[in-house]
C-alpha cells in the first residue's frame, strides 16, 4: 500500500514522499479499523452475511454515516 501512495506523491525530495506515504499508510489503517468495528457493531452485517447487501454499499452506508457525524 505504501508504494502506491509514493507513486502518487512522487514530486517531493525521498524523504518528504517518505513521510508523507506513511502518514497516508497511518490514515488508511485508522479508516480501516473504524470500518471494521463499525460493521461488527452494526445490525447491516446481518444482511452482508445474508448477501442481501454488498460489502461497498455497507462502505458507501459507513462513509455517509461518517461525514453526518463529522459535520454535526
């Protein structure tokens, strides 16, 4: 995961992209881990077991949820 984000920062000097690929890393592994307490606390995984709902409409669900608390 690391490497894609170096190739998308690529224009600073190697230690900027450096820093700045691992914070990236950090962010995605934080999102990462509030999503997935987010659907083992959450009602919709019985409906993901079911496969009555994707695994990116529960996303797209935490994504919406996220923003509404963030902006309240």
């Amino acid at each position: 995961m690391k490497e894609k984000y170096k190739e998308i920062v690529c224009g600073f000097n190697d230690e900027r992209t450096e820093n700045v690929a691992n914070r990236c890393v950090e962010i995605a592994e934080e999102f990462t881990i509030e999503f997935a307490e987010w659907i083992n606390n959450s009602l919709f995984v019985i409906l993901w077991r079911r496969g009555s709902i994707t695994t990116e409409k529960l996303l797209e669900i935490f994504k919406n949820e996220k923003a509404q608390g963030l902006s309240s």
